[in-house]
C-alpha cells in the first residue's frame, strides 16, 4: 500500500516526506491556485520544487481538454523530471515509457479502459461517490477483482479520501 498526499503546500510535502511515510504527491492546477501559484511557468517551475522534495512519483495534471493541448503539456511535464507521472493521454504516454495516472475515476469501466491503455495508475474518487450515496469502496473492490482477474499492472491510487476507515477498508481490498 502506498500513501499519496493531494495537496501542493510544499510544507506539507516536505512534513509527510520526513516522516517517512510518503510514496508520491498528487497535485493540479487548483491546488497550486490554493497556494498562490498561477500561469504555466509558475506552475510547471513548482512541479519541479515538489519533484526536489520527494522520492516518490509526482502526479501532475494537464488543463487541456483535446488530445494535442494534452500532448503539449504533457510534454513539458515529463521533461520536468522522470518522477511525473500523471497526463491524461494515457496510451500515447504509456507507448513512449511515462508513467500515466488516469484521475477522476467513478466507474469500473473507466478503470477498464486505463488500464487497457496502459496507465501507471488510476484514481477512484471514492470520497465524492460516498458523497453522492454511491459505494466508493465498493468500487475499489470491483476494480481489484478485474485488474487482478486480468493480470492488470495498473495500480489503484484511491483518492478523495474522507476518513481513516477508507484507507483501511482499501488495505484490506488490497
């Protein structure tokens, strides 16, 4: 099992990273507005102070929506440092040896089909299905079962985590 941070408070980082307990960070664009960081430069100059801090992978996120804007700046992202690994256009990553987190993940077939393309990593959004009366763990669960009945490598990155008994219900999905 490994343990994410979701934040880009780079204080924050550093704290988890010295405890000994951190495995990678997950960040976008509005979690740096969180912290005060705007515009590309801005934002792609404190990618590489989080990749600085942590050992781990750093899971970046694109704002574009169609497949070059992705490509563009997922381009830019993985020169950042080889710790990126989180662009959405997952195969055309994947074929060239990034490692890929496929996020915002609410159904099994998504899931499906990131693995299918290749992705490092999916990101169950578990917490906000809760939120919606939908089993988030549920879901875990189901993700596991195909990705194990199929010898998946993609590993499941459970996100939107509200309490301590999600971490242990996914442990014990595994």
């Amino acid at each position: 099992m490994k343990f994410f941070i979701d934040t880009a408070n780079l204080d924050e980082i550093k704290e988890a990273q010295d405890m000994g307990i951190l495995d990678g960070v997950t960040t976008n664009p509005s979690l740096m507005a969180k912290e005060g960081i705007t515009g590309a430069e801005n934002i792609m100059a404190h990618y590489k102070k989080i990749c600085d801090l942590v050992d781990g992978d750093v899971s970046a996120e694109v704002i574009s929506t169609d497949f070059d804007g992705m490509i563009a700046e997922g381009e830019k992202l993985v020169k950042i440092s080889p710790q990126i690994e989180g662009v959405k256009a997952i195969k055309y990553f994947s074929d060239k040896g990034y490692r890929t987190n496929c996020t915002l993940v609410f159904s099994v077939g998504q899931a499906l089909l990131a693995a299918k393309a290749g992705a490092t990593y999916v990101s169950p959004f578990i917490g906000r299905l809760d939120d919606i009366s939908t089993d988030g763990l549920g879901l875990i669960a189901d993700i596991r079962l195909i990705y194990d009945n199929y010898g998946y490598e993609t590993q499941i990155l459970a996100a939107s985590v509200r309490h301590v008994m999600h971490i242990i219900d996914c442990a014990k999905i595994g």
